[in-house]
C-alpha cells in the first residue's frame, strides 16, 4: 500500500529542473553550516585544500551533502506530492 503510493508519486515527478537543483543546493548549503558547528570530532581524514576550513575535510563534507541530499529529496517528494502546490 505504501510502496504503490511512493511509486506513483515519484512517477509524477519530473526528470530533473532548475527549481529542484535549488532545493538540492539549499538544503546541501545549510546542512554543511550546520554540520561545520555541531560535529565536535573533525578533522580525523583527508583534508579539502579548496576550503580554508580548519579541521572541515572530506568525511565531514560527504556526511554533510548525504544529509543534505536526504534533506532535499524529503523536500521535493513532500511538496510534489501535495496537488493543491503544483511547483514542479
């Protein structure tokens, strides 16, 4: 019963379009600030030369856009699934 509600709502979405890269972008963006203050053991892996970013490397950066991406998948899928807001 569950299944079949999650299969048709994710067959009435949309391949990809620009405003569902925002959210991505969005939720990925927030969730990094956030997981700059609150994970209190960092730097233990490989670095990001590109940040000047102390003690924020690759793990801390890759948890941060998992949760970032689960975050704007949440999103999407709730919004879309409302028909009274088509936004997508």
């Amino acid at each position: 019963m569950i299944s079949n509600v999650l299969i048709s709502t994710i067959a009435n979405i949309s391949v990809c379009s620009t405003k569902m890269g925002i959210i991505m972008f969005i939720s990925n963006i927030i969730t990094i600030i956030i997981g700059r203050y609150s994970i209190k053991v960092r730097g233990l892996g490989a670095s990001i030369l590109i940040t000047s970013i102390n003690g924020f490397g690759l793990p801390e950066l890759l948890a941060t856009t998992s949760l970032g991406h689960i975050i704007g998948t949440g999103i999407i899928l709730g919004v879309s699934s409302i028909n009274t807001a088509p936004i997508f």
